[in-house]
C-alpha cells in the first residue's frame, strides 16, 4: 500500500468522522450545569463534553506530510534521501487542534458554549510589530548575523538555514504554549509592544562574543542558552557544538577505529553496533535537551513579556523557574507543553519523595539558594520548583490568579525578606502546615508516571 492510498484511506476516515460528529443526537437547546444534571443530554448522558470528533478520543493527529512514519524520503541523481520529517520534527503527529490534546470538546447539543479549535482569542494579535529593539541589535551586530522574522520573535543568528528552521517552529511552539496556559488560567497579562529578541549563534565562540558585546556574564558551555530579563533578550547556541556531545562522537569514533582493526567479522560488528548505539544516543540527547532549553528560556521570555512576571520587581525565585520548567516538554502525541506533565522533573521529584529526602517546602518558598549550585543541586531545586507550580496552577488556579496580582502589585526594586515570602504565600493559598504539605505530596505521588525506557 503506498502513500497515496494512506493518504486517500484518511481523508475518508475524516470525512466519516465528522459526518457521525453532525448527525450525532441530542437536544439543541443549551443547558446550563443545574438543568444539565436534572435532563441528562442523549449526546453527552450529561457529562457534558464528547469525545472530540476530530482525532475521536485520541488527542492527536498524524502528521499529513510524512504520514505518520516521522521521515520522508526524496529522490536525488536517482539516489534515495531519507530525513526527518521538518513538518513534526519526527514527532510523527501533532495533539489535536480540536481538543488540544484534551480528547474530549464541550457538548454543542447543551454546553453555552460550541466547541471551537484551540487558536488564540480575538484580542490575540496575529502578529507584533518590528521595533526600536530589533533595529538597536542589528546594528550591534551588523552583517555577521542574519535576521528570521516570526509572528511574535525577530532572530539573529549565524547558524545554518535547516537549523534556524527548526529553531524557529520549536520558538513559536512554544509561545502558543505559554499563551493558552495564560488565558487558560484567566491571569492578568497583556502583549507586547514589538517582536521579542533573540540571538543564535552556531558555536560557543559566538554564544561567548554575544554575552560580551552585550555586557552579560559569562555563559556556561554546559547550558546553550538564557534569557535575560534587563535587556530582554534570549540566547543560544547550536548544542550540537557542546563539549560532552563533541567526547560522545569522538568516542563514538574511537570505536569504529577499533571496529575497522577487529579480528574477527563478528568483534567487528559487534563493535560498530556499539559505535553507532553511542552517536545515537548523543544526539538524541542532545536535541531533547536543546529542545527542553530552548522552551525553557523562551517561556520565561514570555511570561515576563506578557507581566505575568513583573519586570523590576522581585518574583519569588521557585515560582520563576517552576513555571518555565512546566513547558520543557516537547510535543508528543500526549499534547504539548503545559497540556501535559514534565516527566523528567516528576521522576526526580518522586525520587526524593520516596526516600523521604525532599526539601522542607517552606524553604523552597524563601530561600532562592535552592535554585542555585551544583549539577545535584539544580537537578532537586528545579524538580521541587515543578512539583510547587504544577500543584499551584492546576490544584489552586483561582488562588494563583490572586497569587500573581499580589506578586505584581509589589514595588518595583523593593527588597523581599522570607518572612514577607511566606506570609504572601499563605496569604492566597493556606497555612503550610503539615495537611498542607500531605496534600501536595499525593497530588505528586498520584501524578501519571511513564519510567524512563
């Protein structure tokens, strides 16, 4: 069966999907929640929300362009070229447009409201204007550096044209993310004025002369990238060019020499089998933590931008973080950022909650240290800093509104002590005492959890 049949087989499944989704019974008068639960709805038994007619309960799309398979092969000189989708950067699909990866939609039949595709709201706009920004970094920069324009970033970067491309999608993934997550939540934000600034460069060297030339610290080449709230900009550099990607490949190498000195065909393959478990695995770490840095930065662009954060004031060091870290995950056929739960931080929260290790959460609160340190140290002030904003933002959104305006209407540069921080805090959301702190370990605890393969 080739393409075209798999094409023409799911454009007919659609077809009949969405024809049952209209001819589907019930009646057309809209309910309210009360009426709902007297007079049970025949299309919904009162519950009401459908199964999303669109991906019919799965939550995603198979990508049109490769259909499914995650590569798509080319011919060139008559020669066979295989490469990774550009369309779902291998993904293989896309959460549904529909639901949102939500698999279910409100009931047309007796919700107020019909469902409708997950876009951005009318007061949304399409797109922001070049400004004084963009204007003040190309001439810093001058011809080194090419400029990409999205809907909402302008980019500066050196790097080749294939990697930009997939840059860019991944940039705009994400603003798409940390945008319904504010309206989700109803949070007071506003636009920006003009397209927000980032800078790419292809190596270290150029990550390095970019801090420079804007007067920033150094970077770490353990890290490929940072925003920075004062000059409101994002930084980053082709992870490729990291260092403990570089040894991997290089023993990756190491190995394939010895492979081509083997004895034996069978050492000989046994080796190469080796070498290319290595590179794979380099890389393939390598673009899921590229990945995780880049939504990872570009979120705390714009929830700055958007004032979520103030800038100027003092946000509390673990809200900060935990937020940003709630859109590190890539899209999956599970949804998309803050649709869906950042395994990794869940893994290594469960780990110290299991060994009953983890950090007294009122230290969390008040201490910005936790943030800071080692490579073990990160690891548990980022996996405790998740495990407090997933709590806050989907177990108490109506006080984390509050929580947020409370933060904001702070005075700009005014100094915060812990005492301040903590009375804020429960302030909104209740005493942290030790019902408190039970309710939100099984909240964690009962979280789903998918092991790392």
């Amino acid at each position: 069966m080739n393409r075209l049949h798999l094409r023409a087989i799911g454009s007919i499944a659609f077809l009949l999907v969405m024809l049952c989704a209209v001819a589907a019974p019930g009646d057309t008068t809209r309910m309210s929640p009360p009426e709902r639960a007297k007079n049970p709805c025949a299309a919904c038994a009162g519950n009401g929300s459908r199964i999303c007619p669109l991906c019919t309960g799965i939550g995603w799309i198979l990508c049109s362009k490769c259909q499914g398979v995650g590569t798509v092969t080319t011919y060139f000189l008559l020669s066979e070229v295989t490469k990774e989708c550009d369309g779902c950067e291998g993904e293989r699909r896309y959460p549904c447009v529909l639901c949102d990866g939500e698999r279910t939609v409100p009931c047309t039949a007796c919700s107020d409201q019909p469902p409708q595709p997950a876009t951005r709201p009318a007061t949304s706009p399409k797109s922001f204007p070049s400004g004084r920004a963009e204007t003040a970094l190309k001439a810093m920069f001058g011809d080194g550096y090419k400029i990409r324009r999205t809907d909402h970033f302008f980019v500066l970067y050196n790097t080749d044209e294939a990697v930009v491309k997939r840059f860019i999608h991944r940039v705009e993934a994400t603003y798409d993310a940390v945008h319904r997550f504010a309206v989700k939540l109803d949070v007071s934000f506003s636009y920006p004025d003009e397209k927000l600034a980032i800078i790419f460069g292809n190596t270290f060297e150029d990550f390095e002369f970019i801090h420079k030339r804007l007067n920033l610290r150094n970077p770490s080449r353990e890290y490929a990238g940072y925003y920075f709230s004062g000059p409101n900009v994002s930084i980053f550099y082709n992870g490729a060019d990291a260092d403990w990607i570089k040894a991997r490949l290089k023993k990756a190498d190491d190995i394939r020499q010895q492979a081509k000195n083997a004895g034996t065909p069978k050492e000989r393959r046994r080796l190469s089998l080796w070498a290319d478990r290595v590179e794979n695995y380099a890389r393939n770490s390598a673009k899921h933590r590229n990945r995780m840095i880049v939504q990872h930065e570009v979120a705390h662009q714009l929830l700055y931008n958007f004032q979520v954060h103030r800038r100027g004031v003092r946000h509390p060091k673990w809200l900060i973080e935990g937020l940003a870290t709630l859109f590190e995950p890539p899209p999956t056929s599970r949804g998309a950022g803050f649709n869906i739960i950042n395994q990794g931080r869940l893994e290594d929260m469960r780990g110290f909650l299991e060994k009953n290790n983890a950090t007294d959460f009122k230290t969390m609160l008040t201490e910005p240290g936790q943030l800071y340190g080692n490579d073990d140290q990160l690891t548990r002030g980022y996996a405790h800093a998740w495990a407090m904003a997933q709590f806050v933002t989907r177990q108490r959104p109506e006080q984390f509104k509050k929580y947020v305006d409370l933060l904001n209407a702070r005075q700009p540069g005014a100094a915060v002590d812990a005492e301040q921080e903590l009375s804020d805090f429960e302030s909104i959301f209740g005493k942290v005492d030790a019902p408190f702190i039970k309710r939100w370990k099984q909240y964690i605890m009962n979280l789903p959890y998918r092991p790392r393969q």
